[in-house]
C-alpha cells in the first residue's frame, strides 16, 4: 500500500513511493500485487516457516519505564556483539535509525566536522547529517573478484583526517571487510581518524569491533535481529570506549526516552539459546535460496558477488545505465512483464561504475521466488545490446 507523499527532498523515500504506486496500479489491474523480491521482510511463506523455530520470551513487567541504563545485564549483550566488558560501553535503543542519530550526536559534541560515508550505506545517513549541520562526503568501494575493496590508499580522501562512515557487510550487498582493509582501517584509527562502523547486519563473528575495537576512536551500531531478518522485535546497540557512556546515556532521554517492549523481548531473546539456534535454522533456509540466485546469475550479462554472506545479495547488470531504476517507465514495464518488482541498488548509492543493480532478500522464499526472479533477470536482461 502506497504511503501519503510531501515534497521533503527525500529522493530515496520518493523512489519507494513511486514503486509503491506502480504496485498498487499492477494490483488493481491483475488482481495481486506482484512479488517483491527486495523487500526488506521476509516473504509470508517463509515467515510461516520460521516462525516454529522462534521461541519468544516473556516480560517480567510491562507497565514500567525501561531506560538503556537500567538493562539488567549489559555486559553479556556487549561481549556478544564482539565488545570487552570493561572496555565498552553499550546504548540501547529501539532501532538503528535512531542508534544513527545518537551517534551523530556524540560527534557534533566532538566538534567533527566532515564524514567521508563509504557508499553503499543506509540512506537515512546523509539527510540525518544535514539536519545535523555536518558534512558528508561520499567515497564508493570498488566492486572486484566477487567482493568489495576500500579505495587505494594513494587516493587523495585519505590525506586528512576526517570521521569515516562504514557499513560492514556492505549495505544491500552482504560483502565484509578483508583482512587487508580491515588492517588499513586500524591505521586510520592511529593516524587520527574516527571510525563508525554500521554493523547492524552483520553475521555474529564478523563484526569489525572485534578487530578494532581497542581504539578509543572507533564506534559501532548493532541490531542483531535484522541480520536474521526478524524485525517485528528487534532492538539496537551503540558500542563505544567506557568514557562517553554517560554523554551517551544522558541524550538518551532527548532522542527516544524508555525503550518499549519489542526492544526489551529482544534483548532477553539475544542472550538466550534460542537465538543461536533460530539463526542457524535461517541461514539453511537462505541458503537455498542463494542456490536459486547463484544458478540463475550465470546467465549471460548477470553478476552476484561470491564473497557475500546473509540474507540480501546483488544482482549486477555492469553494460547497463544505474540511472535505469530511477526511470519509471523502465519499472513499469519491469512489474507488468514480471510479477515482480525490485529496489534498485542506486537507492543506497551504490556507485555508477557498477551499472543498474538490485538487491535480492533471500528470506522472500516461496512457490514465487525462482520463478519471479528469473523473469526479472530475463527482462532486465534484454535492455543489454
């Protein structure tokens, strides 16, 4: 269902509106809506499925305030993250477009005055950094042997030290870091640079705080559930060095005050066995899925990244124009051909030298997934001379 629009210059909510009313349009013509394979939830039958693997704890209380501060055990979720307790410090918010902004927050207080955001990154990052007053600049990974690399490290971006946005896996893709650019990373951390680490989809393990977190400039943003596709409970977590809890707790109460039921029954479902084992019944469900958009991507003019691991990975169309999923009668004719329907990677700045793209959620498995997908692969395929 399409959301009530306002001219905002916000063109990546724009973007989704639009493929929302040609939605609505294709349902109203045929009956149902197409098959989204990019949306963010997992598909209805796959939801179904998990479902019997997910054992949702209780609440103790339900009428009381919950602040960050007065979660019980923040030691454990921190050292599960990939933090040291002692060392880091945890806040605990209900999502991490909030955890964003109180992240930026924290550097406007530090007087920051430029982020360099490796792209792709969540799009909510830029618009948040205006309304802050802060100045973001954007730098693209390179796209190569089925993974992404960081730009050289002659490249004039790095010569003064700035705050550095990442997003690990790389956003839309599913792609970490590599040992050689995780270790060129911590010498930016030395030579003076701050680092935030956009962490909320990664896979327990990967995650860059266990290599990088003993630098007191480096932060990191978490939300475990998404990584396992569960975002009807969730919650999120700013890891930082010990000394900026209080600054962190204290706005707390400005940004979003207590944390609602969702975050806290989530917190309660991290810490326990269940979690461990719902993920590992998820990635064997994905799993098969990735199957299906690996056979499907040796087609000719069709590429995916090999290195890329969890639930969203790319499809790649490098001869064809990025500037094709901002062209309504190019998704028009996409949905009316196909049943089906993507986000197209531009809207999370995916750089243009990788051609059009779009993401494939791995959790919308279903009688419609393979077959939807090789339509859309076929079509878009035929723009190609």
């Amino acid at each position: 269902m399409s959301r009530a629009s306002e001219s905002v210059n916000l063109p990546e909510i724009e973007c989704i509106e639009m493929l929302e009313n040609i939605e609505d349009a294709y349902a109203k013509r045929f009956g149902a809506a197409p098959f989204n394979v990019s949306h963010w939830d997992p598909s209805l039958e796959f939801e179904k499925k998990m479902l019997g693997h997910l054992e949702a704890p209780g609440l103790d209380a339900l009428l009381s305030y919950r602040f960050s501060y007065q979660i019980a055990k923040p030691d454990p979720v921190i050292s599960k993250l990939g933090g040291v307790a002692g060392l880091h410090g945890g806040l605990f918010t209900p999502s991490s477009t909030t955890s964003i902004l109180c992240v930026l927050n924290w550097l406007k207080s530090q007087r920051k005055k430029k982020i360099l955001a490796m792209c792709p990154s969540y799009f909510s990052l830029s618009h948040a950094c205006r309304r802050f007053g802060l100045t973001l600049h954007r730098a693209y990974m390179k796209r190569s042997n089925g993974g992404f690399t960081l730009p050289l490290a002659n490249s004039r971006i790095w010569r003064e030290p700035a705050v550095l946005w990442l997003t690990s896996p790389v956003y839309g893709a599913g792609v970490y870091f590599s040992e050689a650019d995780m270790a060129f990373i911590g010498g930016l951390l030395k030579s003076g640079w701050t680092v935030v680490a956009d962490e909320c989809l990664a896979l327990p393990g990967q995650e860059l705080i266990r290599v990088l977190g003993q630098h007191i400039n480096f932060m990191s943003i978490y939300s475990p559930h998404k990584g396992v596709c569960v975002n009807g409970i969730k919650f999120s977590a700013v890891l930082f060095n010990k000394k900026y809890l209080a600054f962190m707790e204290r706005w707390a109460d400005v940004w979003y005050g207590g944390l609602g039921c969702s975050s806290s029954l989530a917190i309660i479902h991290f810490l326990s066995p269940n979690f461990k084992a719902y993920q590992s019944f998820f990635m064997q469900a994905i799993d098969r899925q990735r199957k299906i958009v690996d056979q499907l991507c040796t087609k000719p003019h069709v590429e995916t990244d090999a290195l890329a691991k969890g639930h969203f990975v790319s499809c790649y169309f490098p001869k064809l124009s990025s500037r094709l999923g901002n062209s309504r009668s190019f998704l028009e004719k996409l949905v009316n051909s196909t049943g089906g329907s993507i986000i197209s990677g531009n809207r999370s700045r995916f750089g243009r030298e990788l051609g059009f793209s779009f993401r494939v959620n791995l959790a919308r498995g279903g009688p419609g997934f393979r077959p939807v997908l090789a339509r859309i692969i076929e079509q878009v395929s035929s723009y190609v001379d």
